[in-house]
C-alpha cells in the first residue's frame, strides 16, 4: 500500500476552476460512473501486424505513447514484454533520454510509494535495478486520539509466509532512466525525444490517428495514447472535458537526515489541522522523505523558517503519539447556563466512550505491538519542493483512437498515495485490452471502451475514497474526533476489515 501526505483545511474546500475545457462541478459528479539523444526524425522497424498495409507509411506505429514520463515508458516497457510484435512509439519533448542518478547521493525528494501491483507491473527487469526503500508496516494516527492504525504486510496475504513487503519507495528519475534502458534495447520500440506535437487528427472512427509534430514528421497509429501528464494536450487536442477542481492546498515534501536508522515502517501523522504529515523510508537507512500538506499559508511560513526551529517542529509533529481524545464537555465548564441534567447525560456518553476507545485501543495492542516512535530528524539535506493538491477526472478516457492513462486521465488527492499507483493500474488495464485485441486479430482500438468504463469505474471509488477521507480528517470537532477514534479501532481490530483496506490500496484502490 502506497501512500504520501495530503492536507487539510479548517474551512471547507472550494473547487476552482480550472483551464482548459474544465468544468466546476461537485466532488460527486467526479465519482460517477550517459545521456543518449534521438533525432525526431522517426526510422520504421518491421512489424508483423501490417492487415491494412499501414506500413507502407514510414511513420506508422501500432501504439504511439505521448508522454515518455514513468506512465509512458512503463506502458510501452509492458506492451514490449507481451506483444514484442508491436512497433511503438514514445513522443517525449525533453531534449535527451533520462540518465542515472550518481549512486553517492541524497535520496531526491521527488519519490514514489509504489504498491507490490505496481512493483508487477514496471516487471522484474525495471525492480531488481531500482533503489528502493521497502516497508512492511505503515502506521498512522492522528492528534488528540488514542487509536493507531497499523498496516502490516501480513494483511496482503491469507498465507503469512508469503507476505513479503507491504510497499516500496523510490525516486522518479532512477525508474523513468531505467525504463528508458530497458526500451533502449528492444528493436520495435522507438524512443523520439525533442518531439512536441502541433495537431492530431482522429478523423473518421475507420481511419487512422494522424499526429504532426513540430518539426513537420507525421505519425500515423491506430492507438494514440496521452501520458502527458495533467496538463495533457493529447487530452486538449482531442476534444475530452475533464471535471473537479482544486483543494486550495499544497504539499511540501523535502528529505531529511535521521538521528537513528529508519525501520521498515512508513509514518503518517494527522496534525491538529488535519493535514497529514508523512515519513517514508527511502533506499539509504539514515535518510527518509517527508511530505506535508497543509493550506499554503503555514507552509510557506515553515518553509522560510530557520532550519533549527523547523526541525524541532517536524519532530514534535512526529514524536507524539497517541492521546486522549478531548472531552465532550469542553467549553461548558463553568458555564452557569448549561443544563445539570443535560451535563450528566454527556458525561455519562464519554464515560461509554472512553470505555470504547481504550478498550479497543488495548485489545489492538495484541499480539504485536501497534505504534513506533519514529526515528528523529537531525536535519533538512535537500531543497523543499511544494505542489499544489487538486482531484481532476476526465469525463472519458478514450474517444474513438485516443486514450488516457495516468494523470492525463485523473489528478487525485495524494492523501493515500494512490496517484501512480492508479496509473499503473491504467497501464495494467489498457495492455490487456490491447492484447485482447491483438490476439483476436482486430484492430487495436477495438476494446479501448471497456479500457474507458473498467478503469474510470475503479478511479471513481479511489476517488471517493479519498475524498470522503479528506473531509473526514479535517472536521477536528470534538464529536468527529470521537467517531474517527471509534472507527479507527474498528478497523485495527477487525482483521478481515483491515485486510480488505490493505489488499484495496495494494491493488490502487484507495482507503
């Protein structure tokens, strides 16, 4: 289960508008149904799937993949192992193929909480290279309660030998690099870099996809895919809305030095505010990554503060552990208005409460212990990035030959990581539905639709999900607290409940 930081507001979240064929709707109309460089002149290898004599055209791909991004390059690495057939391309506008990063290093902040699927779908070639930082719990808790939600890797599988990792982290560039060396050596996949794109036809649904890149090359493909990111052109270009809006929040995420080595556990804390605050372990042991939501304000307040007071706030944020959640008659004391007998009758509720609450809390403590103090942080070892958190869906994401994978396709709420590891399951989804078609003979395009209605199903739970947790933990009145305390036991004790949640995440189905 992989998981960042997201953040909340105090106030209720209002949705902006955004550009581009955007629409203001609600939260619930989402949720319906050596550096080497290529020239962009393209050169055709052969390929066995010619039924329409299409390869007489020299610029003819079976698949073309805008956007050579981890989405792209995993999409075409997968098309490459199970249809070696296919002449792909990849369309990226950077200037040259991605490089490694030196081994003697910070671990950069710009990482990735991956789940065991999606660690399936990049494929042994691309794991077994990548420097990773795996976990095989994930605790959360939040302010002002005593419940701790402990995920372990044994909820990922009914047979406890075989549970091995509950998640990995990992850093962008060593996986878009080492994508790219593994395309590097297959023969029908070419890597066009310097490429941007000036028009794309789709035309008649019996035609091809005709895409002109700036420098004048076309491209003709039955497939068109846009793993351009959030800000998609192919999404533009082909005439597909998309809807939601943005938090007004911001992420800020940063690595730190640790005083002791980190476990294989991630942290995640939710804050007073209900902003989670995140410690994830990455591929060197005295270092991790934080990630920190919150309304941009306090953010930009802390990133601009000295280094030795924002350390020793990260670390109250992150030492405190569980504690008593506040009482029902806070504010009432003293208050000559209020009823005697209305007084006893809360006070008698919190007493059953409490009993709740605590009585599960300790029976969770059974048999393994539930919470670790996370190890300290000595100091910030890299710069401080921040990002604005948003929930976009695309009305559709296919329309005729074109689809749309990764954050072309939807932008979530980072609160339970699940951004890449959605599009992965984009990726999985979509090489299965070209198979099916290329087994069967059929054009390519053929089941793109039961691509659009499977996947934009699945992402509209992950969605719901996220979003209802996100309200859920920004409420910080005392009777919520109360209700999350409860649910959180609930869930830490009732082990076919918890699996459910964990094998969800683990598949890119959000909490």
């Amino acid at each position: 289960m992989a998981f960042s930081l997201a953040a909340s507001l105090s106030r209720q979240s209002k949705f902006a508008l955004s550009r581009h064929s955007s629409r203001i709707l609600p939260m619930t109309t989402i949720l319906q149904p050596p550096p080497r460089c290529f020239s962009s002149t393209v050169v055709s290898p052969s390929t066995e799937n010619d039924d329409n004599n299409n390869n007489n055209f020299d610029n003819f791909y079976d698949v073309t993949i805008v956007g050579g991004g981890v989405v792209g390059s995993s999409l075409a690495h997968l098309i490459n192992r199970r249809m070696p057939s296919l002449k792909v391309a990849v369309l990226e506008s950077r200037e040259c193929a991605p490089s490694q990063p030196s081994i003697d290093r910070v671990p950069h902040p710009r990482s990735y909480a991956l789940s065991p699927a999606s660690l399936q779908v990049l494929g042994d070639s691309v794991v077994s290279r990548l420097p990773l930082g795996h976990y095989d719990s994930m605790q959360v808790w939040q302010a002002k309660s005593p419940s701790v939600l402990t995920f372990t890797a044994r909820d990922l599988d009914a047979d406890p030998s075989k549970a091995t990792y509950l998640g990995a982290c990992c850093e962008d560039q060593p996986i878009v690099a080492t994508l790219w060396e593994e395309l590097m050596k297959s023969p029908s996949t070419e890597r066009i870099t310097n490429a941007r794109l000036k028009s794309l036809q789709t035309g008649h649904p019996s035609a091809l996809a005709m895409a002109e890149l700036e420098d004048g090359t076309e491209i003709q493909t039955p497939v068109m895919i846009g793993a351009d990111g959030g800000n998609s052109w192919v999404r533009k270009s082909s005439g597909i809305s998309k809807i939601g809006g943005d938090y007004e929040q911001s992420a800020l995420t940063f690595t730190v030095s640790l005083r002791d080595s980190m476990t294989r556990r991630a942290f995640q804390r939710y804050l007073d505010d209900g902003g989670p605050m995140a410690l994830l372990p990455t591929f060197s042991s005295n270092h991790a990554v934080v990630v920190w939501s919150a309304i941009p304000e306090v953010l930009a307040r802390w990133k601009d503060a000295p280094e030795e007071d924002f350390v020793a706030y990260l670390n109250e944020c992150l030492q405190e552990g569980p504690q008593r959640v506040p009482s029902l008659l806070e504010g009432t004391v003293g208050n000559s208005s209020g009823s005697g007998i209305l007084t006893n009758l809360v006070y008698g509720t919190e007493r059953v409460l409490d009993t709740l609450h605590y009585g599960l809390a300790m029976a969770s403590q059974h048999p393994d212990p539930t919470f670790q103090v996370p190890p300290r942080i000595e100091g910030v070892v890299s710069p401080k990035f921040t990002f604005p958190l948003s929930c976009y869906q695309s009305t559709s994401y296919t329309k005729g030959r074109v689809a749309l994978v990764g954050d072309a396709a939807h932008t979530v709420h980072p609160m339970a990581g699940q951004g890449l590891n959605l599009g992965l399951g984009d990726v999985a989804t979509l090489v299965s539905c070209l198979e099916k078609a290329h087994r069967a003979g059929m054009d390519l395009s053929s089941f793109l639709h039961e691509y659009d209605s499977n996947r934009h199903r699945s992402v509209s739970i992950s969605l719901g999900g996220i979003h209802t947790l996100q309200r859920m933990f920004r409420a910080q009145n005392v009777p919520v607290q109360h209700i999350k305390t409860f649910g959180m036991n609930m869930i830490q004790n009732v082990g076919p409940l918890r699996r459910q949640l964990a094998v969800a995440a683990a598949h890119g189905i959000a909490l």
